[in-house]
C-alpha cells in the first residue's frame, strides 16, 4: 500500500522547484543512526515503502524505524498517446519533496554495523544519493 494523505485541500499542484538546503528535518531526532538525502528530489510513496520493507528485512523487524518524509504532492500525468491540451492529467502518485540535508529514515536499537547493512539496502531503493550519518551528542 503506497502512502498517501488522507485527503488534500486541492486535487492538483503546480510541479514547483527545489532550491536550496534543508533547514528543518535535517538532523537525526529520534534514533541513533540516519540516511541522509545529498541531493533534492521527489521521493514517490512507493519508493518510501520499499526503503521502510528494505530496513525491516535487513535488520530482522529489531531495529526501530522512523520514516521522516511523507508524500504530500500530488503528481499528475497525462496519458500515453494523448493529445495536447483538455486540460491537467490526473494523478498519477504521491511525492515528497525532498532538499539536500532532508533525514529520509531513523534506526534504532541496533549496533552500527546491522544500521549501516540496513540502509546500504535502503540506498538501492533511493533514486537520490544518500550518506548514513549518527547522531549528535546533546550537552
């Protein structure tokens, strides 16, 4: 089951641009280890599930995972074989918008070695690069 909103204000979004670094969801939060995005795109809900399936089958269901992107965006497509104009397509699949420095997924309660095997197997589903990166020490 691919994620989705419950429901949206509007149906359609413009596709927009992504500028910039991320400045919030940008350090690890809740567990120990996390896979941060090096580059901006749009991560389909698809994709976030097969990396959440990924995590879980690479740690043995032990680790603790925390999904910190959801796909709030609606992507449209039109039909193959369509003639132009009649109007913006219908959506196609779900997305979210991803900036370089966005924190995509969080372990926890396993060593190093099972959270780096773990999203070495999540990077593969990823269409962006990705670095394991811990967290910081809070004083």
């Amino acid at each position: 089951m691919a994620l989705m909103p419950k429901r949206s204000k509007y149906r359609k979004s413009f596709r927009g641009r992504v500028k910039g670094f991320a400045t919030r969801g940008n350090r690890v939060s809740f567990g120990e280890f996390g896979l941060q995005a090096l580059d901006a795109a749009w991560i389909t809900g698809r994709q976030i599930e097969a990396g959440r399936v990924a995590a879980n089958r690479a740690t043995g269901g032990a680790a603790k995972i925390w999904i910190r992107v959801f796909p709030h965006k609606p992507i449209s497509a039109k039909p193959a074989e369509t003639r132009m104009g009649k109007g913006k397509g219908d959506v196609d699949f779900w997305a979210a918008v991803v900036k370089p420095g966005t924190i995509l997924y969080e372990l926890g309660g396993v060593p190093e070695e099972k959270a780096k095997l773990a999203f070495k197997r999540v990077a593969h589903k990823m269409p962006i690069k990705v670095r394991m990166v811990r967290r910081l020490p809070t004083h």
